[in-house]
C-alpha cells in the first residue's frame, strides 16, 4: 500500500498544465444551457455538464425523512449516523416522521411542507420514494438521497418502477441519488491528513471500503458517492464535479454498468482537460462477470472491448482489482509530475532486481541504461563484478553504511532517471532498516518519484509501519505487480494529458456535402447492395474500384471494355452478404468469352439460391496489398462506433481488431493501427513493400465522419477487404456492406 501523507507529492499535481491541456468554454459547468456550438452534428452535447453538488456534500440543512429513535429498528442506525454527520459538517438537521415529537430529543416535523426552512438535502428512509419525490418539489428541495431496493436491480418489474421513480426526479427539477445506495457519502473523512485527495465512487458501497481504510495508512479521501442504481445522478457526473474539485487529486471508481456511454466520455474528457486522473474497475469483462453486474444494478454493461477501448481513449486508467485501485488511485493523487520517463532498480539482491526488472520490462516501463560515466561513480561504493547497469545490484553491504546514501543519491541524479523503485523482498534488519531510512531522507531532497516494495506478508516490523509509511515522500506498496501498474499508469497518465487536446473540440458542428449525398442512398431498416454500399463510400470520398453495374452478358462485355482487363464479375443484391460461399464472384477475368460465360454463370447460381439480384458488377481487378477492415457498429452504450483491424478470411480467424468512439482525431486513428497484432504487416514483411499506412489513416477518419453524421441512420457498415495498397498509392475499398437503421 501507499502508505505516505503526501508522496512525492504537490499539494495540486494537475493544475499546472490546465493551460496545455485546454479549458473548457466559459460556463461549461453547472447546468448552463448548450448552444449550437455545444452540439455536435448529429445534437448530442460535446462538454460534459457539470452539477453543483456542493450543497449535497456540504449541505446547510438536512431533512431525514422517516426518521426513527426506536432501538432494534434499521431507521434508527441510519438516523444516529446522520446526526453525528450533519454535527461533523455544520448542518442542521430535521428529523420528519408523522407520529412523532421528537427524534433523538431534536423536533421532529409530521412532513416536508412542516420543515421551518428550505432544506438543501432529503433523505429518504421509506420503503416507496415515489410519492415523496412531489412533496420535495413543492418545498425546492435541491437533492435527495433514496436507500430503498427492489427497483431495476430486481427484474423487469422493478425497472418499471424505476423509470417512474427518474420520470418523478426528472419533472420534479431535484436530483436524486440511488435508489438502492447507502450511506457512505456520510462517512468520517479524517481531516488531519495533507495534500491532493482520492475522491471515490462506487456503484456496490462494500467494494469501496479497502480504498476508504486508506486513510488509516495516511491516504487522504474527500468524498465518497456510492450511486447505487442511479435513477438520476450517475457516475458520470460525479466524475465531472470532483475533476472541477481543487482538494481532489485523483478519482477512483468502481463501476457495474454505465448508464450512459457518451456521458461517460464526456465526464472522462473533463477530468482529462484538467489533468485529473479517473482510476476504474469496470467489472463486465467476461459473460460472467456483465451477467451478475446486470442482477446487481440493472444497467447495461456494453461490449466490453467497447467500454476498454473507449477508456483508453479518454484517458480512464483501467485496474482490474481493488488491490490496484487503491494503490494506483493514491499514487496518481499524490506524485508530482515526472521529470523522465526512464526507472532505475535498486536492490539489495541480484535476484531480486532481476525479477522485478523482468516484470517492469515486460510491463512496458522504460529501463534506461546507465551511461558508462554513471556506472563508474556508482563503482566507488558497489564492488565491480556488481551489476550497475540498471538494475543496480548492491551487494547488501553497502547499505549499512554511508555508501548506501550516497548510491541512492547517485541514481536520483542521473537525468534518464524519473523513478526510482526499490524492491525489499523480506526485512533483514542489518540491512532493511537503514535502507528505508536512507530512501526517505533521499526522497525528501528529490522531486523525482521514490517507490518502495515492501515485500513482508507480516506487515508490522517498524520500518515498514514507522520509516516507510510515516513518511511523507516515499510511495510504498505491498506488491511488485501493484507497484509497477501504479508507476505505468502514473507516467502513462501525464503523457496523455500534456497537450491533450479533446476530440470533442474538433468533432464536426454541420453536415457536411456528403452527408446530403449519402442520405438520399439510405434506405431505412434494409441493407443495401454492394453496389449502393459503395456509392455511399465514394459520397465519403472514399475510392472504390472502377466499375459498372449490368444487367446482361452483352453489357458486361462492354463494361470490362471500359473498366480494362483483367475483371473481377460479383453478383450484386441487398440480401447478399458472402458472396464467395455461394460462387458469386469470379476473378482473373481477361477476354469477352470468360466475361459472357460468368455472367451467365453468376445469374444461374442466384436463381438456383433464390437470391435477388439487382445486376452484376464489372470490377476493375485491383493489385494485391494488405487487405484490412474497417467498419461502424452500433454499441449499445456509446452508439457508433469505428473498427480497423486485419480484413479478408483473417478478421473471422484472428479476431484483430482495434476500436474507437468518434469523435477522434489523426493521432487516435495511428493508435488504433499500433494495437494490432498484425501491424507489422502494414510495415512490409518478407520483402514486401510498406503499405500506405497514411491512406489507410483516412479511410478510417472518413468512415469515422460517416459514424458521427449517419449514425442514426446506418446500423452497420463493413468495408472488408479494404486492400492497402504499397505506400503512395492509396487505399482501395474492393468490397463493401451497409445496414440502414
């Protein structure tokens, strides 16, 4: 665990690259009302709006409503617990129940309309909110806080339920957190703890409890907003409220289902644009997983290569256990800003650098080298046949005297170097102790980053609970896996968010001239040709081969006469996806008799199937290259969405695919390409030529337009294969399907 007060640590890591990163327009936040310049062309919103939920956490007055002193019943823990919260944070609470005087010895009210002043926050301890939700309206209560189940993690009926409950927040003009949450938003935050804070929120209140025991290592948490089945307020906007927050360093999460997947990237790009790290557990990666988080919260969990992809995208820092939330959330909250990219290991045992070196390595930490002329001041206090060319090997000795400062100092100085890390597998106290203290002292004359694994299962020696966890530079984990996610996502993190430049700002405000041309090419709830599919590609500018549609053997002749031998001759129909199975394509085609002889052939084969036809097509024979897919889904959280991966017969047997959410820009579209398994073809291999990797970065970026202003309109797209021709000469779509909405 990170165990320090501060870390290596700023009191605001992230506001010193607000300007780099982009502010967003003026009264972007707190419910300003969208302009033009707000919408993107399809009307959704391009920032996310941010609520005031300053009077939720700190509210000046609080009504509980079924409020209970009777001992034995749950009411009454509830009630105990928040009068204790509202004392904590200055609030005056006011207890309503309709048949009592007094709760507690505080004035108890008989209902909402009886309060003697507007309440800022009403919680609700009755098994129905529903019709409490119009009485907090009439009295402008601001939020209101529902504990009550049975809603839409129960069931079709209990989803009805809740849609009549968010229909009543909605009108109502209040907003609401739960149903089925609790009480942690009014938990005990120690307030004697310093510098940036862990905000956390969490869909299942139990699963945020090991990242709220931090603060017994010295981690400090400002807010917590178990959100429950969020009929109303949702994760995304507590993600937008805290980034805006200045005590917030880092947001932790634990996520069942997203609510709404376009909220969900806009709160993502907000806490990007601040520079603000979003740390997430997303459960839903297998049919397991997604099944028993629908039970939980009744939400949709998405295609979770969709929800992963769309994470990266935005910058939302993905963990899969709540051992690496807590340790990568406290470490991103605290850490200054790297000074250099590079990690030095440091150990006491050969082996021990070794294996965690290893491990860093394959996990994509940099490993520097270290020059020769550093190498040789490091042999004046390491023996020479110790290795010091990083990982550096001590020997043990060293360390017990002043010769282990002095190495540790050495290490910090080097420029290449950005973190340290110091793997102790087991104390030995000879050695351990004096070792901890000098990595503190170092760390606290550093601005570089200083980690320490302590690897004991015991926990208690006192250089781990005193030396290391007292100190207030040193991030100590428990764990070489913890560890090194933590620092990856640490250095991956600001390099994400210095110059971030949101998609968002750049996404297209109008339609554009193809769009006017593609929508009169749509044909609602049907599929179209290959030939239609391909008109609307060419609408996006993208290049398809030279080709003709025909009806007859004499008019295919006269069209492989103007589109020039060899052809390729395709049957071309709305019902038609694979083609080959069926032998509805022929290739290689050179002479007027083999033209005449297909087209026969072709007709005879899709009167045999019993498939429509509306003509052939004369195809233009294109020179092989690297053929590859791209194409436009409908995901049910985030809508469109673009694929690229590896096309032909392989996209069914490898399954290589990257994805993105539009809007993106050039720079995403290049990563898409790098995730691939098979990018290495696109580079030449065997001899081949490198392929025009530029031409396929905008086919991608013209079919993410296509998306973001068909998306309503266009279930599917598939241009499969797109063959990638040698570099400079383009990009060819040989084969195209479309599926309109």
């Amino acid at each position: 665990m990170l165990g320090s007060t501060h870390g290596t640590f700023t009191t605001d890591p992230r506001r010193a690259h607000v300007v780099a990163c982009g502010e967003l327009p003026p009264g972007a936040v707190h419910g300003r009302a969208a302009t033009a310049d707000d919408l993107d062309v399809s009307g959704r919103p391009l920032y996310a709006d941010v609520p005031d939920l300053d009077r939720f956490f700190r509210p000046a007055s609080v009504a509980v409503i079924g409020a209970s002193d009777t001992e034995g019943r749950p009411n009454t823990g509830i009630t105990r617990q928040l009068i204790t919260w509202a004392e904590r944070v200055g609030a005056r609470l006011h207890p309503v129940h309709p048949t009592r005087q007094s709760v507690f010895g505080i004035p108890c009210f008989p209902s909402v309309a009886d309060l003697p002043e507007q309440v800022d926050l009403a919680v609700l301890l009755v098994a129905d909110p529903l019709p409490v939700i119009e009485q907090l309206a009439e009295e402008k209560v601001r939020f209101a806080v529902a504990f009550a189940s049975g809603f839409a993690e129960t069931g079709e009926e209990g989803a009805a339920a809740q849609a009549r409950l968010a229909a009543a927040v909605q009108r109502s003009g209040l907003r609401l957190l739960g149903p089925n949450t609790n009480l942690n938003a009014f938990e005990h935050f120690r307030d004697d703890l310093e510098g940036p804070a862990i905000a956390l929120i969490t869909q299942s209140g139990h699963q945020g409890r090991p990242v709220f025991t931090m603060q017994e290592l010295g981690v400090r948490l400002s807010h917590w907003a178990p959100t429950g089945n969020e009929a109303d307020l949702e994760t995304s906007d507590f993600i937008s409220y805290f980034a805006e927050r200045p005590e917030v360093g880092a947001i932790a999460c634990y996520v069942e289902g997203l609510k709404d997947g376009r909220a969900f990237l806009l709160a993502a790009d907000r806490a990007a644009r601040r520079g603000v790290p979003v740390v997430a557990v997303k459960v839903g990666r297998t049919e397991t997983g997604a099944r028993t988080a629908a039970s939980h919260t009744g939400k949709l969990t998405g295609a979770d290569t969709v929800v992963d992809a769309a994470m990266r995208q935005f910058g939302v820092i993905r963990v899969d256990g709540l051992d690496e939330l807590q340790d990568t959330a406290a470490l991103l909250a605290r850490a200054r800003r790297p000074q250099a990219d590079g990690v030095a290991v440091y150990s006491i045992s050969g082996g021990t650098g070794a294996h965690f070196s290893d491990m860093a390595t394959e996990a994509g930490l940099c490993l520097p080298t270290l020059s020769a002329a550093k190498q040789a001041e490091l042999h004046q206090w390491i023996p020479e046949y110790l290795n010091v060319t990083n990982p550096v090997d001590n020997g043990g000795h060293p360390v017990g005297d002043w010769r282990g400062r002095r190495i540790i100092d050495a290490i910090l100085d080097d420029p290449q170097v950005g973190v340290l890390i110091c793997p102790i597998t087991g104390p030995f106290p000879p050695m351990s102790d004096k070792l901890a203290q000098d990595l503190v002292e170092a760390a606290e004359q550093t601005d570089k980053l200083v980690c320490v694994v302590w690897g004991s299962p015991v926990g208690t020696e006192d250089a781990y609970r005193k030396t290391l966890l007292g100190s207030s530079r040193v991030a100590t984990f428990r764990t070489f896996a913890n560890c090194i996610t933590a620092v990856r996502a640490h250095l991956d993190h600001h390099r994400f968010t210095t110059g971030y430049r949101s998609p968002f700002d750049e996404a297209p405000r109008t339609p554009s001239p193809s769009f006017r041309k593609a929508q009169a090419l749509m044909r609602p709830g049907q599929q179209l040709s290959e030939h239609a599919a391909k008109q609307l590609l060419r609408a996006y500018g993208i290049r398809v081969p030279r080709e003709q549609l025909v009806t007859s053997a004499a008019a295919a002749v006269r069209a492989a006469g103007l589109v020039g031998y060899p052809v390729v001759m395709k049957a071309s129909g709305a019902q038609l996806t694979h083609k080959t199975e069926l032998g509805l394509v022929k290739v290689g085609l050179t002479s007027a008799s083999q033209v005449r002889d297909a087209y026969r052939e072709l007709t005879d084969i899709a009167r045999y199937e019993g498939v429509a036809l509306d003509g052939v097509l004369v195809c233009q024979m294109v020179e092989p290259g690297v053929e590859m897919v791209v194409g436009v889904t409908h995901d049910s959280l985030f809508g469109p969405t673009v694929t690229a991966g590896l096309g032909g017969v392989l996209v069914e047997v490898l399954q290589d695919t990257a994805v993105r959410v539009p809007p993106f820009g050039e720079e995403q579209a290049k990563t898409m390409l790098s995730e691939l398994r098979g990018r290495a073809l696109l580079d030449g291999v065997r001899g081949a030529a490198p392929a025009d990797v530029d031409a396929l970065v905008e086919v991608v970026l013209r079919v993410q337009r296509m998306a973001l202003e068909l998306g309503d309109e266009i279930a599917e797209l598939d241009i499969n294969p797109l063959m990638v021709l040698p570099r400079g000469q383009g990009a060819v779509a040989l084969d195209a399907l479309a599926v309109c909405r």
